[in-house]
C-alpha cells in the first residue's frame, strides 16, 4: 500500500492542472483577440467620422450650388432692366462672385471624393496601404460562436444617445452653413444694388445728354 501511495503522490505534483494549462494557453490568444477588437472598433469611428464628413460636405455642396444658382438669377433680373454702361458693371461684379464661389464648388467636390475613397478602402472595396492591412487584422477577428468577422456589420451602429448628439450636432452645422450662405448672398445683391444705384445717377446725365 505505501509503494502504490508514493507514485500517486509525485505523480499528481509533477502533472500540472488543467486551469494552468488552459489560463496558460488562452492568454495570449485572449490578448490579440482583444487588441484585435479594438482595432476594430477604432476602424469604424473612423468609418462613422468619415460617413459624417460625407454629409456635411455634401450639403455644403448643396447650398453653394444653390446660391450660385440664386446669384444667377439675381443677375439675370438686376441687368434686364439696366442699359449697356450699367450692364457691364453688373456683369463684371457678377462674374467676380461667380468665379469664388465656383473655386468653393471645386474644393468641396475635390474633398468628398477624397472622402468616398477613403471610406471606400476603409470597407475594403478598394483595400490599399494601411487600410489593406487594417481589413486583414479585422478579417481575423473571432465572433461569439466561432464565425469569422465575415458576420460583422457593414455600418457602425451607434447608440440612441450617440445618434442623437450627432444628428444636433449635424443640424446646427448645417443651420450655421445656410446662415453664413444667406449671408454672403445678401452682400452679393447689396453690392449689385449699390453699384446699379451709383451709376443710376451718371448714366441719367449721359442719356439727357444724348437728347440735346
């Protein structure tokens, strides 16, 4: 009985148990599957932040071709009733708001497709570079269950409280940028009126002048 007791006992301390053994060879793995979430959380901000500059640049976008159009129109209507002298102030002051804001138009429409493209090798529809490397390491993600990232989401979803905060925070930019372009049609036509109301007065001596 004592012979058989001894093997037992050296055998059970040389054996380690199966908690060590399992915290020993799940660490590691926890770790990178944790970093790994992360970089994948890290990515969607990014993509959310992306989408978001997407659509305030795209109503940016909006309100500048609108005014171009509202400037447009003043101008049609303003050198209507004026005569040639007049018409070539106009038409200089009108070529002179015309030309910035479609230097503005350019930069917006250069800066969303700047952004499209990025949020494109974002999501892996053309990976390059960085974002090539970040779609491998966000391909390796484990899912509860054992899938594969294949079952993430294509879109970040935010929380209520989130979606919220940034659709205020949307609106305000967006009230800030038709206050700013309101603004800026309102100098154009008050310089088209003060201009068109200067030479009124030059332009009655030269037509009395032309009657005698």
């Amino acid at each position: 009985n004592e012979y058989t007791k001894v093997p037992r006992t050296s055998l059970a301390t040389s054996v380690p148990s199966c908690r060590s053994v399992s915290s020993s060879e799940d660490g590691p793995s926890s770790h990178s599957g944790r970093s790994q979430q992360s970089d994948r959380e890290a990515t969607r901000n990014v993509q959310e932040g992306i989408r978001y500059r997407i659509l305030h640049l795209s109503e940016q976008l909006r309100v500048e071709r609108a005014s171009r159009d509202e400037n447009t129109r003043i101008y049609l209507k303003v050198v209507a009733s004026a005569d040639r002298h007049q018409a070539a102030h106009i038409r200089q002051a009108f070529e002179k708001i015309n030309q910035r804001t479609s230097a503005s138009i350019s930069h917006i429409e250069c800066r969303l497709r700047q952004c499209c493209q990025q949020l494109l090798e974002l999501e892996g529809r053309r990976p390059s570079g960085l974002a090539l490397k970040a779609e491998d390491s966000l391909d390796n993600v484990q899912q509860p269950g054992g899938a594969v990232g294949a079952d993430a989401p294509e879109s970040y979803v935010c929380s209520p409280q989130r979606q919220r905060e940034l659709l205020l925070h949307r609106a305000e930019e967006q009230l800030e940028v038709v206050r700013s372009s309101c603004l800026s049609l309102q100098g154009g036509y008050e310089s088209l009126q003060d201009r068109y109301l200067s030479d009124l007065p030059e332009s009655l001596e030269s037509l009395q002048e032309q009657r005698y």
